[in-house]
C-alpha cells in the first residue's frame, strides 16, 4: 500500500477565520477566504420565525393532509425548520 503525503503551506491556515488546523484543505479552498468577508456585502438576519415553536410547528404526521397546503386557504403549510 502506497503511502500518502501531504504538504501544506501554514500560511494558508492564518486565511481561515479561527484558523482551524485542516492540512487537507486544497490551495483552491484556502483562496475561497482570500476575498472580502461576507459581512462586507450586507448584514445577515434571522429568517422566518414562528415566535412560538410549540404552539405553531406540528410535525407532517401530526396533521391532517387536507389541512396542509402550499396554497392560501388551509390551516397548516410546509415549513423546514
């Protein structure tokens, strides 16, 4: 069995927020955190919310397939929390 080697440069490490120790990351995948954060572009928000998971969220067993619709009207719609 051929035995594997890998280098990496540990300057790459210092791109990656926390600075993880991942030798396997590929030069391609260092140069992804080379650019301007994320946070440059806009400022991230919370998505939908029900306000009151227990009262709101029933699991797709728990209801009643003509009550669930993606179509106004009905009571209950799919939601991937």
């Amino acid at each position: 069995m051929e035995q594997v080697r890998y280098v990496a440069n540990s300057e790459n490490y210092s791109k990656i927020p926390g600075q993880p120790i991942a030798y396997w990351v590929s030069e391609t995948f260092s140069s992804l955190f080379d650019g301007d954060s994320i946070s440059g572009y806009g400022a991230s928000r919370q998505g939908l919310i029900t306000g009151n998971n227990e009262r709101f969220l029933r699991m797709w067993f728990e209801t009643s397939s003509d009550k669930m619709s993606i179509f106004s009207g009905k009571k209950w719609f799919p939601y991937n929390k």
